[in-house]
C-alpha cells in the first residue's frame, strides 16, 4: 500500500513538473509577442510623427498662399483674408425638433371644487 502511495506521489511531482515546465515556454512566448506588438507600436508611432510632420510642412500658409495662385485660372481659390471669417455668435444653430404629441389628455377643472384660502 506504501509503494503505491510512493508511486503516485512520484507520478503526481512528474504531473507537477511538465505542466509547470510547460507554462514557463507559454509564459515566455506570451512575454515574446508582447515585446513585438510594444516594437509595432513604437514603429507606428515613429511613422505618425513623420506623417504629422510632413503634413504639418505641406500645409504652411505660404505654400497655400502660392499654390492658390499658380492655379488659380483652373481652381479660382481666392487667398485667404481676415475678413473672410466671422464670429461664433452670428453661426446660426438648428432649432431643436419640437416633438409630437402622440397621445393627448384632456385637462379640465369642472369638476374640481374650489377651495377657500
């Protein structure tokens, strides 16, 4: 009865020891892949700033000012002037839907008694 107490004890510690060995290769694969999604996203973080950039370079208001000129026979951009714009509260704003009324109710006071103050 003792050896086979012995027995599964050792077979149980075996059990133990490939599942754990097991989880640690899953536990550095997993630690793996999160170090090249974290190197992806750096990467396209790197290439945002880059696009942002350039962007940002091709949208100076001189370089406009001069495309807008040069093709101005076949777009007819007028350049920009303070003027052009207005202020915030002369934007005129949709009014809010008014809802419908669907299901209506009578309200009357007839046969409501009077009360003395």
């Amino acid at each position: 009865m003792r050896s086979l107490l012995y027995v599964l004890t050792f077979l149980t510690v075996i059990g133990a020891a490939f599942w754990a060995y097991h989880e640690n290769y899953k536990t550095q694969a997993a630690l793996g892949d999160a170090q090249a999604v974290r190197g992806e996203i750096a990467e396209a973080r790197a290439r945002l700033a880059v696009l942002r950039a350039e962007w940002a370079y091709l949208n100076r208001p001189d370089r406009l000012r001069d495309l807008a000129e040069v093709n101005f026979e076949r777009l007819g951009l007028m350049p920009l002037e303070p003027d052009q714009f207005g202020r915030v509260d002369q934007i005129a704003y949709p009014q809010p839907p008014e809802l419908p009324i669907t299901d209506p109710v009578e309200i009357s006071s007839a046969g409501a008694q009077e009360q003395e103050p």
